[in-house]
C-alpha cells in the first residue's frame, strides 16, 4: 500500500461559464504576486497563440477565483518514463502496457530505444508504444521529449524520473574520477531537476493535471553509502528536492499537479550487480533485492491507484519497508533464507 508523505490542503474548483471574447491580460492579473506562473504562462503563450487562454482557465482567472478546473482522471493512462530501455525502468513500462496505458520511453541510446521499442510494439500494438531519445543532463533534450510526448500522446498523466547512473563506479570518494563524479550528478540531480521542471510546466497546463514520480535510491534516508558516496548524495537530494517542489505548488496553488516519491528498494539490475563485490554487498543483495518485474508488479497498481482514486495528495510509494527488510534479515540470520540467491557469498 502506497503510504501518504505529505498532505497538500486543496481547495474546491470555483464554477466557471466561458470566458468572453477579449484582449490577453497581463500575466501579472494571471497570478498576483507568483512569478513563476507568471513566467510559466508567458512561456505558454510563445509556444502557442492559444496558450493565454489555456492559463486563463486553468489560474481561474475570468471564472472569479480559484484553483484550476481539473478533468477526472480514467484509464487507460498515459505515462512517460525516463531511463526505460532497461533495468526497472523498462520493467515498469512493460507493466503499464500490461495495464492497457499507453507509454512513452526514452534513452541515451538511440540504437536501445529503437530496439525496445520495437519489440514491444510487437508485443503490445504500434498504437501503445513510442520511444525517443532523450539525455536528461540536456535541457534541449528534456524539452524535445515534452515535445514527442505532446505530439504522439497529446498530454502524459503519469511522468515517472528512472533515469539515474553511478557510473558502473564502486570505490572510495577519493579515488572517484571526474568523469564519474561528473556523470553520476549531472544525471542523477541536474537531469532530475530538468525533468521535473519541464513535466510541471507541462502537466498545469493539462485540464487533467499530472503526477510527477521522482524515484529515490541507496542514501536517500540519509544513511551512508560508502563506495558510491556520490550517488548516494544525489539520491538524498532527490527527497529534498520532492519536497520543495510540493511545498512550490502549493504556494503558487498549481494543484492539479502532484509530486511524488517512488522507492523500488534493491533491485538487481546491472547497475546494483556490479557492485557486488564485497562480502557485505553480495549479503544485503542476496537478502534484500527482488528482480525488475517483481518490483514493478508491485509499484505500477500503487502508482495507477493514485490517479484512479482522483487523489491529489502526495505519496511516497515503498516497496521494500523497514518491516519487510528487517523480517528479511532476521529470517536469513535465523534461518539461512536467500543464502546465495542472486550471487554465490564466500
């Protein structure tokens, strides 16, 4: 069950009867004292003639007062997910088709997304599946792919942030490279940033709103992470960065719009794996990580839950509790349960 982090108190969406036929107001009569919507819809109106009207209805400017109407939300949904040609990822992606959604995908590689994409357009139907390139440390390319997704799908209901790097680097700080430590924050906290910044921008304009899922990792509970401290930074960033973000819409009361937290725990990917090469990694792998498929059976009904539910609150979605992780332990101390599952310990 998706545990609830934060509350955001909503208001009740005021009436509104048809806008009459006049002049665009300035964006200051959009959003007395909020820049930053003010900036938002300016940018709206660049990209599309149309657009003031748009942040017109959505503000409540013209209607009176108050938040933006919001449309209900309904499956089949729509869902962009950054990094998702492989690992969990790709997982969550083939379960969301499963679920009947339709999905965007996206990478580095142009050669893997055309791959993946294809053969799950084999499997699902062309009419489901689209997949671009996208490297989220480029702001150009996070709003390209707003772009594909507008184009192909019209609007995304589910943004889902996967992609991440450590840069296949396990080792002490000061041995770290600059290219790694370069790859690992450029990815893991800039592009995050970018994305969560273009999927907001997009999503208020939506009459169905958005959700935004920033996916967390090892040392975002503030616990160390030795041998991949950097990574471990980044991903304690990302609580904090969910956070203001949340506390951001709040204030500019953009509440058709959600931020997330989405915990998939360890999960055996090539990046996990490839640190296991001490014999605390290969106990805590064997213990504690689950396979792609198995965590995103779990993730995707949670998530889809959220919107089906017409909730507006924010979440934090776990999949390996304290409770669970504990009991594990405790089970292989007891026992010897997952003794060698994954990787043969010494």
């Amino acid at each position: 069950m998706a545990t609830v982090a934060a509350s955001l108190p909503l208001r009740a969406a005021a009436g509104a009867g048809p806008a009459p036929s006049r002049l665009p107001p300035s964006d200051a009569a959009f959003f007395p004292g909020r820049p930053w919507q003010r900036g938002l819809a300016a940018r709206a109106r660049t990209r599309d003639p149309a657009g003031w009207s748009r942040a017109e209805a959505l503000s409540g400017a013209g209607a009176g007062a108050g938040p933006p109407r919001r449309e209900p939300m309904a499956p089949p949904y729509n869902v962009l997910i950054t990094g998702s040609t492989k690992g969990i990822g790709y997982a969550l992606a083939r379960k969301f088709l499963k679920a009947g959604d339709n999905v965007v995908i996206c990478s580095r590689s142009a050669e893997r997304v055309e791959s993946v994409a294809n053969d799950l357009k084999k499997e699902f139907g062309e009419q489901h599946v689209w997949g671009t390139v996208c490297d989220v440390r480029e702001g150009k390319d996070v709003k390209a792919l707003v772009d594909f997704a507008r184009d192909k799908l019209e609007y995304i209901d589910i943004w889902i942030n996967n992609a991440g790097s450590n840069a296949y680097s396990y080792k002490p700080l000061v041995e770290t490279s600059d290219e790694a430590l370069i790859e690992v924050i450029t990815t893991n906290t800039l592009g995050l940033m970018l994305c969560c910044r273009e999927a907001i921008n997009m999503m208020w304009k939506q009459p169905r709103g958005g959700h935004v899922f920033n996916i967390d990792g090892a040392g975002s509970d503030g616990r160390p992470t030795p041998r991949f401290a950097a990574y471990g930074a980044t991903k304690r960033s990302v609580v904090h960065l969910t956070k203001s973000l949340q506390a951001e819409l709040q204030m500019n009361e953009m509440n058709n719009v959600v931020v997330h937290n989405l915990s998939p725990g360890m999960v055996t990917t090539d990046l996990l794996m490839s640190g296991a090469t001490t014999k605390q990694a290969k106990f805590f792998i064997n213990i504690l990580a689950e396979p792609p498929d198995v965590v995103a059976d779990y993730l995707v009904p949670n998530i889809r839950e959220i919107p089906t539910n017409q909730s507006m609150k924010p979440t934090y979605i776990r999949f390996l509790t304290g409770l669970k992780a504990y009991s594990r332990i405790f089970s292989r101390i007891a026992f010897g349960a997952r003794r060698n599952k994954y990787v043969a310990e010494d």
